[in-house]
C-alpha cells in the first residue's frame, strides 16, 4: 500500500493547493499544523461558533475542509488563525487531515480508529489518530494530533503501546476476555457504548488502512446490525479476521480483506 500517496479523501485538488503553501517537512509539525486547523464542536459555542456551523464536522474530503478553511481565512494554513476561523470537525478530522498533509509531503502515513485510553480513567473513549512511518527505525509512528502540547499523556507525538487501541487491538482485547467491552464507547453518547462500537471501529480501522477515512459514525454492510444487536458468531468470526489481518500489517492481505461485499465503503458515501 502506498501510503506516501493520497487517497480519495485525503488528496488535495489543485484548486486548494495555493492554501499549502508554506508547509512544513517535518511530521510532527505538519501534525501541529493539522491540530490548528480544526476546533471540537463542544468547544465551539465558546468561541462565538454559530450552531449551523457544527455541519462542518460531516464534511469527509480533506479538499473540501481546506475550502471551507479557506472561505472563513484565506490565508495559507500554516499561519495562525482564530479558533473562529477553523473548521468544526471531530478526533477524525485532526487526524485526516494531518494524513493528508504528510502524504502531501511525501510521507507515508494513515488515520487509524480505535480507542483513547488516556482521557477517561479505566474508559476506553471512541478516537482517531494518525500514523506516520519513521524514515530510520522502520516502525509506524502514532501521533494524537488533537492533543500535541497537552498533558494527557507523556509523548502525544509518539504513542505508547496502549495508550491507543485501534478497533482491532480493542476487538482482540474483548475477545480474550482482557476488557470489558461495556468500558468502549464515544464519549457523551450514553446509548454508544459496547461491543457494537468495537465492531464498528474495527470496520473503519480497516477502511482506513484501505485509504477510506470514514466518518466516525458512517455505517455500511452489515454495521447497522451489529448496531441493532442483530449479528452473529460468523460476524464476529470476521471480525477475528479483521483484527488478524489489520495486525499483520500485510497491505495485500488488508486489500483483499477490505474488497468483500460486507467491509467495502459503498462509492456513494465517497464521492
């Protein structure tokens, strides 16, 4: 897989291009630039957000956040802006874009769903990070773009094993019986919590890794069911194998996985 190249949502067209200008070379700073860009719909009434504006936060295509980024301040993204003047947008939109830029760049990189550890105790709260590949230690680098500079955990720009658990990692820990799935859920969604949710980030997971940085509440396949408490051993038996394969880290494995009927993004939610 080719993550140093754009895919469908993280690819910028020429039109926006004038906007990155500037940018940096470094990962973690075109990660700082990402985390400048977007503000938290529970934080936006307070900087004068209007509620109508919190629809930015389905917006799915990296090229169309830069052009709404661009009609509220049409300067480059790299200058500082007002936090009036960024886009409403979600844990997955710090992430997307920060994919986007360094793949802009020419560095591999991929958004990942999963679960944050570190911002409730003994939770594990609904979250997107993003990835990129160190150039030396040949390893896969997790950053939180969302939280560079603060305090909830010791090295935001290069996660520790657990303090992040994609949707496979999560699946596998339930599974083994090592969490207790009631503990996974999306923060301020009291009817959002358990096995369902992991399930349905492992799905994205995959989707991710496929270039497919979904929204975190899209749903395909057979994702409302397993929502509505509908589903069976053989899906989770392929959830055994989404969680199997995503850790593999073999790309052709994850594509051919990705390309069943169940687990592919329908083109209508893409384009």
């Amino acid at each position: 897989m080719d993550y140093d190249r754009a895919g469908p949502l993280t690819s910028f067209d020429d039109d926006v291009l004038p906007q990155l200008a500037g940018l940096p070379s470094d990962p973690i700073e075109l990660c700082r630039v990402a985390q400048s860009l977007v503000v938290l719909p529970n934080l936006a009434d307070g900087f004068g957000i209007a509620e109508a504006r919190h629809e930015e936060r389905s917006i799915r295509p990296a090229s169309d956040i830069v052009r709404r980024l661009a009609e509220l301040d049409a300067r480059p993204l790299v200058e500082d802006r007002p936090f009036d003047r960024r886009v409403v947008g979600t844990c997955r939109h710090f992430a997307a874009l920060a994919c986007a830029l360094l793949r802009h760049q020419g560095i591999p990189a991929r958004a990942r769903a999963g679960f944050a550890t570190y911002f409730v105790p003994d939770k594990y709260l609904d979250h997107w990070i993003v990835e990129h590949r160190h150039p030396d230690e040949g390893r896969w680098v997790r950053v939180d773009p969302e939280i560079l500079g603060f305090p909830y955990v010791d090295a935001p720009d290069d996660l520790q094993p657990g303090e992040f658990l994609t949707g496979g990692e999560a699946w596998t820990l339930c599974r083994e019986g090592s969490a207790d799935p009631d503990l996974f859920g999306v923060d301020g969604a009291p009817h959002a919590w358990g096995i369902a949710e992991v399930r349905g980030n492992a799905v994205r997971d995959l989707a991710a890794l496929n270039k497919l940085e979904m929204l975190p509440w899209d749903e395909w396949g057979r994702m409302n069911e397993s929502y509505a408490g509908l589903t069976g051993p053989d899906y989770d038996a392929l959830m055994d194998r989404i969680a199997a394969t995503c850790a593999s880290d073999d790309p052709l494995a994850i594509a051919d996985l990705y390309a069943s009927d169940d687990l592919s993004v329908p083109l209508s939610m893409i384009v």
